[in-house]
C-alpha cells in the first residue's frame, strides 16, 4: 500500500480530539502560563470538558506558534499542576483531567517543603478541618462506612501489635481519609487528602512515636459515631488530635535542641587541621 494511503489510514483509526477547541498563537515569553490561561478558558467556554482529549502535538505547537519542545515543557507543567494527564500509545495524548485536585495536594507539599508551612499551623488546621467532616461524617455515615471504620482500627491494631510503624501511621491517617468521603463533598475530600500527604511527611521526619491513646480514642469515637452523638464525637477526635499535636511539635523541639547542640559543639571543637598543627609543632618543640 502506499505511504500517503498508510498514513491515510493510521489518521482514521487515531481517537479524534476534541474539533471545536481552539487556540491563538503565544505571544509572550512565559508559554506555559499562556497555554494552562488558553485552556481554562476553552473550559470555561465548555468547548473541553473532563476527559476531553487535546489535539495532537504537531497541531498544538502550530497554533499556539510554540516549538514542539516548548509545548512539551508546558504539557509537563499542566500535568504537574493537575489539569491534564498525559498517556502515552497509540490512543494516547493529552486529556483534561477529572483529578485537578492534584494541584492542592502539590500546593500544600511544595508550601511545606519551603517551610511556608510550619508544623503548628500544619497540625491546628488539621484539628479545625477534622471537625467540620467528624460533625457531617456522623450525620451521613451508612452501615459500609462504620464497617470501613471498624476495618481499618482492627488494621492499625494489626500494625500496631507487629511494631510496624510505617503501616500503623498509614491505616491511622487512613482513618481521616475515609472520615473525608463519607461527607460526601469532594471539596472536604481533596482538602484532606492534601493535608493528610503534607502530614505523611512531617510524620516521617520526626520517626516512631507513642500514641497509645489513638486506638481506644478510636473505639470510643466509633460509639459515639453509631449512637448518632455528634457532640461527643466531634469532641473525642478533637482531644485525641490535639494529644498527638503536642506530642508531635514536643518531638520537633527535641529534635530541634539536638540539633542546635551539635551546632554548637562543632563549632566550638577545634577543627582537625588546627589539631594536626599544634601537634606538629609540640612535638618539634619536644627533646627527642
């Protein structure tokens, strides 16, 4: 067959992307700002939806008047910030994503890792966001919630009885994931799950802890929970985060003095080469 009937051919069996999207070429410098602007607003306009594929590379770059190179930068950038999902093959391409709440979670990450979030406020808004789903969780929870609930503290248990303390601290924040889905709001759900990552990592940082009090604290919120006593409820999870909050920021202030004591004690310890030198000297100052 042909070339030109072959790739006749290869063009009609490819997904279609999306015909009625369409874009203007860049202007400025900053292309990717452009291109993420340009695409919220084929969103907006209801032009793209979720799932909606965008058309392919060679296309794209010609429109937006960008190298093939530059386009590829900015599709990487949009994936990261959650707005498209790239898949690779034949059918592949770039879609709009249905999981741009991605963006918070990377946000709230980044946020911390510079140190613009501070553990105290990590863990005193954690308290005030637990609350708010406790209270509409209790209100909404099915009999497969509380089963999921009851599952979970038998998995921490597990975890916790085998010294495990990576899985323990999984199955526990696991916990406040399910909390967050029995609200039913995808909002509550994605602010959840972006603090509870950022907290995965300060949980690792400070290491294996105490937190005896997590796991009866859990059974007694679950009676609350099934006897439909919000109050009690939301008043039982809130005293055990803020139990593990102090616990928490009193590991930071450990680890922090050590730290603070080991700067000063190489600072004020004689270097080895100030060392090396006096020792020569002593020793030509010595009768052999």
């Amino acid at each position: 067959m042909p070339r030109s009937k072959i790739d006749s051919a290869a063009a009609d069996a490819a997904p279609k992307a999306e015909p009625s999207a369409s874009f203007s070429a860049i202007k400025s410098a900053r292309a990717f700002e452009e291109i993420a602007t340009q695409i919220r607003d084929e969103l907006i306009a209801g032009r793209l939806k979720v799932g909606s594929r965008l058309p392919a590379e060679r296309a794209l770059s010609e429109q937006f008047g960008v190298s093939r190179n530059t386009l590829r930068e900015a599709l990487r950038s949009l994936e990261h910030a959650g707005l498209i999902r790239l898949q690779k093959g034949a059918s592949g391409g770039a879609f709009i994503s249905e999981r741009s709440g991605q963006a918070i979670v990377t946000g709230l990450l980044d946020m911390y890792h510079v140190g613009a979030i501070q553990p105290a406020q990590l863990t005193e808004a954690r308290i005030w966001l637990e609350s708010v789903i406790v209270r509409e969780a209790c209100v909404r929870a099915t009999p497969q919630d509380l089963e999921l609930l009851h599952h979970n503290i038998e998995e921490a248990a597990q975890a916790n009885a085998q010294g495990n303390f990576p899985l323990r601290a999984q199955k526990h924040l696991e916990f406040h994931r399910i909390l967050a889905r029995m609200t039913g709001n995808p909002i509550m759900v994605i602010m959840m799950n972006g603090m509870l990552d950022v907290l995965q990592h300060f949980i690792n940082s400070i290491g294996d802890y105490s937190n005896v009090f997590v796991l009866p604290s859990r059974r007694r919120f679950m009676k609350h929970m099934e006897e439909g006593n919000v109050a009690a409820a939301v008043e039982e999870m809130e005293t055990s985060l803020k139990r593990l909050q102090r616990s928490y920021l009193s590991r930071v202030e450990v680890k922090a003095d050590a730290a603070a004591a080991a700067a000063e004690v190489a600072a004020t310890a004689p270097s080895p080469v100030g060392r090396s030198a006096r020792t020569a000297r002593k020793t030509r100052a010595e009768p052999g």
